[in-house]
C-alpha cells in the first residue's frame, strides 16, 4: 500500500520492452541517434507543432534547463510558492540560471490567480535596475496540490506574462495526468495556451527515467544544446531516452496510464470523503490527494503498512481550515501501477472495517 | 564496422536483465532504495575501503560534480591539456565550481609527468590572491590517448599534489579497461595511489547509463546530496541505477567485459602496425588505438562502412612525428560488443585485401 | 530640500581631506597599505574584539561578499521579505552564493519576530535533500522601515539561528545611525549579540565611497580576499578606502553625525505628526521616516521642490492602514549634510503655512 | 625608487581637485548625477562615436563585466596566455560569464600573432556542442608585456574574430600609455580597429579609483546596468566617479600623464641597456620595462631601496634568452608620478656609480 509517490514505482513493462528492443546494434551517441529523432518528431505531432525537442533523464534537469534557457542571472521567475521548482529542486533554477530569483505567489489549491499574478509583476516594475527584472512565469501542470488549471485560465496568465513581456514556462511532470483531467488536446494546453517551453513529464507515468524539454519557438533553444551539455545531461546512449518516449506516446499508452492513475484517485478521494471526520480541503483532479484526516485514522492505516507522506502548508489559505490538534494533512498519490485493491483497502482500513 | 566509441553500443544483456529484474513493486525513490545501498556496499568491499558513493547518468555528471565537491570556485584543477574535463564538457567543471579554472599540462600519450606537474603547480604560488588557487589534480585513466597510468605514477602525482595542499581526482570513465590493463586491484589504482574521489564509469563498458562517484575520504562527500540535487542529478527511480551497477559488478562482469575490449583493440592494433605506412605514435594500453594512416587506406576504410573518428592533437609532442599531408590521424575505440571479424575486416580492408 | 536619500549628499569634508592627506607618495596597492591597516586595526579596537576586516568600496558587494563568505550555493539566507539584500540588490546575493536562496519572512516595520523566524526555519528541515539548506540569517541594522531592534532582540534572533547552525549577519549600512538610536556599544550591538560577520556602512553617513566587511570569526574569512579579487572588489588605491575610514572612525565623527542626522529626523517627524492627515504607521528610531500624507500636502511638497521616494508595502502588516485613496506613503531620509532649514520649511509647507 | 606598478601612486591633484569640487549639495546616486553623464558624453567625443559608457572602480570590474556582458557561460574568451583577465583577476571573467573558459594563446612579447590566433580558434569549431563554443577575443592594449599592438594589428585580429563570429574586447587598463605610444586617436586604435567594448582605465593613469566600460555598440550594453548591479560595482554617490573622468580627460591630462610616464620609462630602459650584462628581452613601448639583470646589480638595487617586482614567463619563446641562474628578470613601471631623479638614480646604481 505505497501511496508516496508515483515515483516509488517502476517503469511499465511495455517502456521496457522498448528499452531492450533499442539495444541492439551501434548507432550514433549522445542524441544523433533515430530513436531520439523519432521521439522529437512524434512529440510535433502529437502537439501539432514544430518545436525544438531535448531529452533528459529527470524532470528537475528539465525545469532548471528550460528555465536557464529563458530568464537570465538578474531575471524573476514567478511561480506559486509551493511550486516544486521552488521547494523541491534545491536551488536548481538558481543553479541554472546563474542567480535568478525565484518570486513565489500565494494562491489556493495549488493555483496562482490572475489578480495576484498582476499584484506581485506591478512590484517588480521593468527598468528598475536595482531589482530583479520579470523574465518568466512557470505555471504547473498538475500543480503541487494535485489540481490542475483549465486551459482558459492557463491562457489568461499566459497572456498576462506575454504581454509584460515575460516568457511562459509550464511544469508538466504530471503533464499526462492533467490532460486526461482537463480532456483536452496537448495543444490546447500548451503553447495555444500561450506555453512558450514545456517539461513534458514521463517518468512518474510509467517511463524508467525520461522527460522532454519542447520549446513551441526554437530561437529560444538556440544555445539549450550547450547548456545540456555543460549540466551532464547530455546522455550518452541517447537511444534509451528515444526509445522510451517512442513507447511513452505509443498508442496512446500515456493517456492510458494517466487516466488509470487518475481513476484510482478518484474513487479513493470518494471512499475516504464519506468516511465521518475525513475532510478534504480542495477536489483532486488527477491522482493526487491532499486530505485532513483524524489521528486515529491516520496510526489505523499507517499500522496496516500504508505509506504516504504527512502534508502541510506554509500559509494556509482563507478557504482551507488548517488541521487541528488531533489531526494529520497527509498527501496520497497513485500510479497506474497501483493496485485497485490497495485503494479499496485504504479505504476499508480508514473506514476501520478491516485492519 | 563501428569504431567511433564504445558508448555507440548499447548495454549488456545482463545489465538490461537486471533493470527488468528491479522493476518490480514500489521502493523507495531518489537512490533510498537497497538496489542502490547494496551496490554502494559492494563498491566499497570492490574497493577494499569505506566511502561514500553516488550514483548518476552521465560521465560529464560525475566529473563535474566531484570536482564541484573539492573545488572552490577560486580554485585551479590541473590536468592534461587534453582533459576530457577540459576539452570535451562544454565547461561543465567550470559551471559546477562556479567558475574555476581548469590548467592544462602538456604531455606525451595523454599524460602529465611529475615535472611537469610542478613546474605549472610552481607558477600558482599559495596566498597570491591575484590568481586561482591550486585544488586539485584530475588524472584520467584511462588518459584520453588511450594509455594507462602505472599506479606507481599515479602514486607520484598524487603524493605531490597533496604535498602542495591539493585533492586528487580520476576520471575513471574506462576505469575498468585501465585497470585490466595494469592488472592490479581496485584499490591500488585509486586510494591506494592517493586517489581522493573516483568517477567510476561503467557507461561506455555496458551499463545503460550509470556511473559512480566514490569518495574515499567522506568529509569532502558532506555536501554532494545537495549539490547532486540541486544539478539534477538525482534519478527518482533511482533503483535502476543500482540495480545496473550490481550487475555490472556481479561475478566480475566489469573486468571480462574489459579483457574483451582491450583484446580487441590490441588484436587491431597489432594488426595495423604491421602494415606498411601505418604508424602508432604510441602503444595503446586499452581498448582505444591512435593511429596514423595514408590517406589511401583511410578511403578504402571509409568506403568500406567503418565508421571512426578523425584526429589531432593541438600541440604535437617531440615524440611525435605529425601526421603528414597525405596523412589522417584516426582513433580507434573498441568495445566488448564489438564483433570479432569486424576487427578482422578493417584490417584485411587496411592491408588492401577485401574491400 | 533633497530628502530621498542619505546617499545624494557628497562626503564630510574631513573624509575629503584624510583622502586628499594620504595621497602623497608611493605606498602598496591592494591594501597593503598603513590607512587599510590602521583602520581594520581601529575597528578591532572600536568592537572590542579581534576581527578580520575587509574594505569595498560599496554597500552591495559588502553584503553579497559577506554572505558570499557563510552561505553555500545549496544554502537559504532568512531576511525579512522587505530586506535590501533581497529586493534592492538585483541578485547579488545571489550572485555571490552561486545561487543560494534568500527567504523573505514578514514582519511589522521591518523587523523579523523570533516567533516568525522560527516558523519559516520549521519549513526548511535540515537534511531535507531537495531543500536548499538553513545556512544564513540576516538582519538589517536600521532596518528597510528605519527602524532599529533593540539588542535583546539581535541576540534572541541570533541565538534562534546558532541553534539551528546558521550563521548571523547584518547589514549595517545604517549601523552608525541604528547605534546611536540604541545607544549601546558596537560590540553590544554585534558580536556580543551574536551578530557573525558584519556589514559596516560609512557611505550614507559621510564617506565617499567605503564599507567594512568585518568578520569576528576569522575562519569565516579565509577565502574572502580570493572572493573580493575575483569580484573585483580589491580595490587598487587601497589607502584611500582606509583614509576614508580613520577619518570617519577619528574623534567619533561617525557618532556625531549619525546622531546629526537622526535628530533631523526626529524633529521632522515630530513636525509633521501634528499636522492632520499625517500619521506615522510606525515611528522611526533614526534617520527615515516613513509617513502616509494626504495627496494635497504631497502636490504642496513637490510643487515647493521637496524631493524624496513614494513608498509602499508589498503585504500590509495587520498593524498598519494602508494608505487610502487620496493618500500618499512617502519615506523621507535625512543626513547629516541636511540643512536644517530644510527640515522647518517641509514642515512649514506641509502645514500650509508657506509655499 | 618605487618602480613596482603604476598604481603604487596616488591620485593626481587635478582628479583630487575635482572630487573635492564634486562635492557640494545633493544630486541624484547611482550614476544619474550630470557628472557621471556629462563625462559619458565627453568620451563619446573623444571616441567620436555614440557609445553606451558606465563607469566602475576597479580595472578587474570593467574587465570582468564587459566580459560577462559579451560572452555566454558556454563560450570561449581567447587572449594571451599572459592576460591579465587571465592570470592576474583570481577567475573573475570566470566569475561574471557564470563559467566560460579561458583560452591563452602564446605569442612573443605579449601579443597574439593573427596565425596562432587562427590556429586556436580552429581547435574550436562552431557547434561541436562537447566544447565551448568561441566568443570573444580580448585583446591587452599596453600588453601585460609593456609593448602596444600596432593599430592595424588590431584591425588584423579583429578581423578575423568577426569573421569566425566573436566580439571583440580590448583591455585598455594602460590604454593612454598605449595611445601615446602608437600616437594615433582613440578612435583609430578602438572601434574603428575592430574594438566592441573597450575597458578603459584611468586609475593606473592618475584616477583615484576610475575605470570606464565602452561599449561602441549599445546593444551589447543592454543588461550592463543589471550585471553591474548585482556584482555590486553600482558605486551609489557616482557623482564622484564622474568627475574623476572629467578631469581625467579635462586639457588633454590623460595624455600628458601617460606622455610623461611612457618618457621615464624610454630614459630608463636607454640607461639600463648601455649597462654590460642588462638586456631587454624585448623594447618597452610604454611605462613598463622588462629586464634581465646580473644578480649583483639586483643586489645593489635593492640594497639601495628600489623597489620593483621579478617577473618570469610561464614559458619562454624561441626569440627569448631564459635568465641564466646568476641573472633576474624585473619588470620596472613608471608612473607620471615618479621623480625623474629616481630614473636617474636607478640607472646610477646599476650603473655602480653610486650607492
């Protein structure tokens, strides 16, 4: 019953079948090779869009590469301030950047507002040399909270940083997950919705270790190949990333996985909802739960092997009730690879009806 | 008939074995799992000491994060002016310091002799602010000629270095074609010799893409979890990276792999030399051959399909006598995937034989 | 009648004079020089403790050195959220840690609340790996709201952050002016609180270009003269940094003026506090002040030729109105070289009395 | 007898003289002062072109920023192997490109030859993503060596680095000592020779602490203002560095110091080389003398209180005697600021005609 992350899984059986089957013979290294060609050319497609395409091994090298290769050492990058670039990559984007700031705004359930996106750009006003200048907005999609943004609202801030002159950069290390939430095109939520770069997420969706870096406009990957180089990820059996984001796309077994994953959190938010002192402070949208439980409840399931980890946020929103005394925030994230009958398990445990 | 590199091949069977093996079932994420804390273990039993060890993707990655750890960023790094480090990294060092300077001793075969070594360690005197300060000496071995180092030499240099204050790095991407080479152990060729932190590439000899960083004294390790992270480094499902090693190190699978290239390259070598207008400018120790050849006969190789690298050195040693017009300076890389009658093939190619 | 800045007055003639007195004849560059070593010397003597003592010519490369010096790339600098290190350096900090991070905290007229401090260190748990690590807390001493804390307040905070393994240190661009509001001894004031490295203003208060990086733990400084070289911060003329300072040191000439300028500042708010419409949303221990005007006062001031910065919070502290429609939030600062006159005809005008 | 370097002196009076003029009543910080601007537009007269000009304190600052202004992390800087920006910053270039690397090129007495320029640029071909990729020449204008290139010599290098795609920058920390020697306008040895940015110094000159950035095309000026920030070389009452260049360049004075520099320096050399066992390895165009003396002049130098640096070259060219063991290599500055009786007495002591 692991529900710590769906990074505690393994790849799926088919991304590995396709990592054995690119083994054989020599063929061209670090990139050159036409797995990693195939790869970028069917990620176009599939977002109906010429873009410049890098592969990388991990999803914080492709956050801090697209953002080194947008925002400059005296630049702002603007993002929510939970957002992983900013909590979970230690200094990454600084690293990469050569000492960007990243600005965190305050936004309920995950999300950045528009109001307050507007707010936090009006105080970093353009010129003023003695502050960092406003370069990017990085929006997350799923945000850390497990929601994800509709693509009308991803546009609006989109627009809001475009026209301030800002680059848009999108998170989507669980990219898949909230395309299957939102049902929409991958073009429609990205660079139709004004996403200048993207980190297309595949490890937690059933890849070994893979995640693309697609620029919608490729002069801003003009200098991405050096600066891969010089950060060590540029791999130098470039055919085992190619090979799996080939099996990634493949008859659509992303969304496949996506949508499983995404199921299981569902029907695992609607067990626990209806169990009496469980309250969950936002809906998920994908397969991430954030969910207030009792004490009791909490020892019950942990004694029973489940493993997740305890939550918390910085500031607690006016919406959310933070959790009391007797209470514990925990977070619980399923993969496809998650078995229907821990979710069912969880749920009987918590409703203490098994043990 | 492909010469260009030894990571132009894939992985080893029973290396893509033992990723499949690992797959199974949740384990921790980030390289907290045991398939990661064993080969850990099994390194420093290997190694016949206590370290702390890291595991990452890339070549560039470890090089670049080893010498980030024991480097400051007013600091020198002394190598072989044709450091792979140096030459081949895009600045990775450079980056991973935060701006140090990498000095490049001149040398015959790749290597730097204990004179000197001084004699450039003498024009960056200790306390004289106006210039970097010396940190380290970064040794490859194999060096990139293709030659190994006798641990006795790599004693000296070491013995030196740390005689002025300095840390000893090694880039051991063919640690393992090196250390067949000079038959000794694991230990003599690092620790033993000196050797403070090891890039210990399993890479180019089967791994799928895994390399380690092994510090022998762990002080100087303290901070590499933050440094690795904050670079990008740390694989989420870091199983397979331990997983990969385990294999590679299991019943001495490393070193046959080793013996099968080096056998190879020197099966190719002799066979080269005896033909007349080719010449070696020095013997190779491994699996890497620098030959000169009449511009005739590197036409027929190419009109054949073998596939290599053109070379050159910036600066031709006295012992060196340059490739003259007619000629090409061509490295040879073989690998324990490469077929026997291809090496068979180019020579008969070479001496005029088949086409 | 300039009030935007202590910084847009020139230097205290007897500043000018020590410069133009120390120019004659050949003395060693680099600070090598008597001045530079007499007047790290007379600070020891002033703090009451021995110190390694650095000068620049700048209250930007101060700081960001001195951070520089205690805070790793992999590092979070805890300031509060308006502090001149985070928001009025375009990066510097950040520049000069290689990318650490500064995380704001929030707080009433400038000042961190050790509850606060405490809360934001709570979210930055030591060996967390994908965290930047708690490594530095810095305080401004004259806050960013012109105050000053009380030294009982410097020693809780700092003894907060010893516990917790940071390092402490303080932007003392103000500190003359801050110490004067205290009415303590440096050494009070600084390390006898806690305070680990110290940036030692004397631009704003009658120096033409010098602050002191005072370090009261050496081993803090053994790489600053490297850092200050490769920032190119050493200056060449060394003596006329150390001129400035034994002049600004000698018979309490700092002391004096700081006390100058706080006195202009307190009969300028004292002043203005009786005018209706005018309040102080907190008073001001030194030489700013920060005060919310009625709009037409603000049209009077500037149609009369006052100069000085509109103002304005990011966040609004619950203690403090935000200024409504009609008002203006201005800072005012004064100097030593403020006319007095100066001082009665804002007032006058903002009283309506003259135009 | 102070012969160590030209910054051993002071100030000259007239700069002192301005500063103190400078001095009364407020004006706008950070560089918005009319000095500051009124001696920007003075250089772009002498220039005779539009320039953008920022003016900072140290020579290591114009150099370092111009640098980072003009080259990326991933690019290469070539220059002499003797450069200043080189071996005598401590990794400051390294510092502010965030990590480009430093490529010296030999080249007798200082200069670069246009064919080992070509030569090296060749070892790094454009888009062999492994290397960094090249990005600027930088050209010492008096040479670390003392000579100055001839005018058409820089056009010649120049050419070729715009040609292969570089910028190309000139160290001028000496350039009035060079101008003087090639006796041309500023004009002809900058941008009209090829120069894109120009470090232009004035403190080694009889500036107290004065060094210009120009940059002849503004575009590549576009992020100085926040480069120069966050390094902290915003000098806040710049006012002062404004009108140090004011008076630098008031009547023709930056001409007439170096004029009277470069003459001590040609008296003295034409001493020395009358003397049986001195030999100049090459003629001085400027203020710097490079000699080799027998040991026992040495000795008499010292023993009468001369003071002056041994030199040494990393590697000695093919047109340079060695110093043989009983001989020393000095190198002896002149400032305008030497008393003509030192020159003098110094070639009267080697001389031993007197004590």
């Amino acid at each position: 019953m692991d529900f710590t992350s769906d990074n505690t899984f393994g790849a799926h059986p088919k991304i590995l079948d396709a990592i054995v089957a690119a083994n054989s013979g020599p063929v061209a290294s670090y990139g050159a090779d036409p797995f990693t060609q195939d790869a970028a050319a069917r990620l176009c497609e599939i977002f109906e869009h010429e873009a410049s395409v890098f592969f990388v091994a991990t999803g914080t090298a492709a956050n801090a590469l697209a953002l080194g290769a947008i925002c400059p050492p005296w630049g702002a990058v603007f993002c929510h301030e939970d957002a992983h670039i900013s909590e979970d990559e230690c200094g990454a984007p600084e690293m990469f950047t050569a000492g960007a700031k990243l600005v965190g705004i305050p936004g309920f359930a995950g999300k950045i507002s528009p109001a307050d996106f507007e707010k936090t750009l009006a105080s970093y006003p353009r010129g003023q040399v003695k502050q960092v200048q406003p370069a990017v907005l990085s929006l997350s999609q799923l945000t850390e909270a497990g929601t994800a943004y509709a693509c009308d609202d991803i546009a609006h801030l989109a627009g809001l940083a475009h026209e301030a002159g800002l680059k848009v950069h999108m998170d989507g290390a669980r990219f898949a997950n909230a395309l299957v939430a939102q049902n929409c095109s991958p073009a429609t939520m990205s660079w139709r919705a004004g996403i200048d770069v993207l980190s297309f997420g595949a490890t937690k969706n059933g890849a070994l270790a893979c995640e693309a870096v697609i620029f919608f406009d490729s002069a801003m990957a003009e200098a991405f190949a050096y600066q891969r180089k010089r950060s060590g990820h540029t791999v130098s059996k470039g055919r085992f990333l190619g090979a799996q984001m080939l099996a990634y796309l493949d008859a659509r077994l992303w969304l496949d996985l996506a949508k499983i994953a995404n199921g299981h959190a569902a029907r695992l938010a609607a067990g626990l909802a209806k169990i009496p002192g469980v309250r969950l402070p936002w809906m998920p949208d994908a397969n991430e739960i954030f969910v207030i439980i009792p004490g009791a409840i909490d020892k019950m399931l942990k004694a029973a092997g489940a493993a997740y980890y305890e939550w918390g946020l910085r500031d607690y929103p006016p919406e959310v009730i933070p959790p009391s005394e007797g209470e514990v925030f925990v977070r619980l994230v399923t993969s496809y690879a998650t078995a229907s009958a821990d979710i069912d398990r969880l749920i009987a445990i918590a409703q203490g009806i098994v043990k």
